[in-house]
C-alpha cells in the first residue's frame, strides 16, 4: 500500500543513502544511538528499502516524511554530538529510528511532531518550545525556511516565562 503523493528517490539515491547508512552505523565505537544518512550538501532521501524516508509534496513545499507519511524536522542547533532533544522532548517530538538508532540527516537528528497526526501534515514547522526552533526537513534533508503561519507551542510543554504581574487592570495598585 502506498500513501498518496509520496514520491520515491530512484534507485541510484537508495544505494547512495544505503551506504551512507552502513558507513554511519559502522562508524560508531560506542555503539551509540545514531544511523547517519547524508552528508553536507548531498541528497539524502533514498525509497523504503534503504532508511525509510520518502518524499511528500505538502502545503510548505516537497519534505522528507517517515515510512508513515509523518513530515520529518530537525531542532536548530541540535547535532548528532550534542543531542538537545532528549527524554521528555521526545514525547513531543519522537525520534525516525533505523535499526533502533535515531536517524541522523545532514548531520542533525531526525524527529516527528505528535500533533502531525495524518500524513502530510506540517503543524511542527516553525514551532519554537523549550529545547528551540523546529523546522521540517526539504527533499534534500535541508530546513525548510520558517514558517509563514503563526507557529504554535505544545500545550503539554513547558511555557515561556509570563511577562504578567498582580494587580488591578494593570494599574499595580
């Protein structure tokens, strides 16, 4: 079964990122959490054979998606050498696993939002919450620039500091 308006890499994409997977998993001494697909600057998405990411055609543009049709994001400035996203972030933001180890996409790990709860929805791009800015990820596993719509915050994560104070109608009396 296919979901409609994913579009799958060719062939000769799936190798170069199937490699690029083993030669990320092998790399690892510590058998740590991460597979690597792509590098700075090259194509990252390969078909389902490969690391499960595909292509889908959505209202910001053609993103990379999980194997379920979830859009996929990176969180600014987190990297597969200093993860941000950890434990209660990721139940708002689920890591794409390959293998049981958290994808890595042009050097930053790969998540999906929980409110993008249908494929092909973007509800995460833009978000700004307590671990920082999410953006998806465009068919090249590169940001998609911010979002034109206002973005939204989880309403289970940690709020901003409240900028409120007592008083009467903000007279302080």
């Amino acid at each position: 079964m296919s979901v409609s308006g994913i579009k799958k890499i060719g062939s000769t994409a799936a190798v170069a990122a199937f490699a690029l997977v083993l030669a990320g998993c092998g790399s690892s001494s510590s058998g740590g959490g991460n597979a690597t697909v792509g590098s700075s600057g090259s194509p990252v998405a390969a078909g389902s054979g490969a690391s499960g990411l595909n292509t889908m055609s959505t209202s910001i543009g053609d993103v990379l998606v999980d194997s379920n049709g979830h859009t996929v994001y990176e969180l600014v400035g987190d990297t597969a050498s200093h993860q941000i996203c950890t434990s209660s972030c990721e139940a708002f933001w689920p890591p794409v696993k390959s293998g049981g180890k958290i994808m890595v996409v042009n050097g930053h790990p790969a998540f999906t939002f929980v409110q993008d709860t249908a494929a092909g929805q973007t509800h995460g791009q833009g978000v700004k919450d307590t671990w920082g800015t999410w953006l998806a990820l465009n068919a090249k596993g590169n940001p998609v620039a911010a979002a034109k719509k206002a973005p939204t915050t989880p309403a289970s994560s940690a709020p901003a500091a409240s900028s409120s104070s007592a008083g009467g109608g903000g007279y302080g009396y």
